[in-house]
C-alpha cells in the first residue's frame, strides 16, 4: 500500500472548477481532505451519505456566499470554462485562467 495522501488519490485539483452531480450547482474547490473529516453529527445529518473513506472537497458555490463540502464522487469537472462569482474567490485566488483558478499568479 502507498502512503495515504497520494496526490494520484485525488481526482481534483485546489482550483478546479466542479459541478455538483446531485445539486446541479458549480463551484471552485478550495480545499481537500483524503477523507470525510466532517463529525459524525454533521455526517449523519447529511441528505445523502456517500462514503467517507475517499477524498471529501471544500466548495465555495457560484452564486452563493456559503461553501460546501463534498464527496469526490458527487462531482464533476465543469465544462463551461466560466468564473465563479462568490465573495471568498478573490481573497484564496490571485488568477483565473483557461477556466481554472490559481492561488498565484503565472507570470
């Protein structure tokens, strides 16, 4: 078994623009955990309880001023190239380009 926190383990990336498969919403991940880090309170509260034991992402959503956090298996990349408008975006990320957001710029 390799260590646990692989990056191949991920299969998003700090930046990447997602879409919500269930909820329909995009949003820009801003943090990632190899598994659910979230309490049991929260877990079981949960609409839906995808399993725990993969890579769980911290979402700001377009649109909104909340953030989410959600299973890798709830998302998909988002295809339409566009920003997403939250009020956190430009205080985590420096550059937006071809689609995805970077936390420097890329001079």
């Amino acid at each position: 078994m390799g260590h646990p926190d692989k990056q191949s383990d991920y299969a998003f990336q700090v930046g990447q623009v997602v879409h919500h498969k269930r909820y329909n919403y995009r949003g820009v991940i801003y943090e990632r955990d190899l598994v659910c880090m979230a309490g049991d309170d929260w877990y079981h509260g949960n609409q839906s309880q995808p399993p725990r034991e993969q890579p769980w992402y911290h979402v700001l959503v377009h649109g909104a001023t909340h953030s989410t956090y959600v299973a890798q298996s709830n998302l998909v990349p988002d295809t339409t190239g566009d920003p997403v408008i939250h009020p956190l975006v430009q205080k985590i990320f420096q550059t937006f380009f071809r689609g995805r957001y970077y936390t420097q710029n890329l001079n």
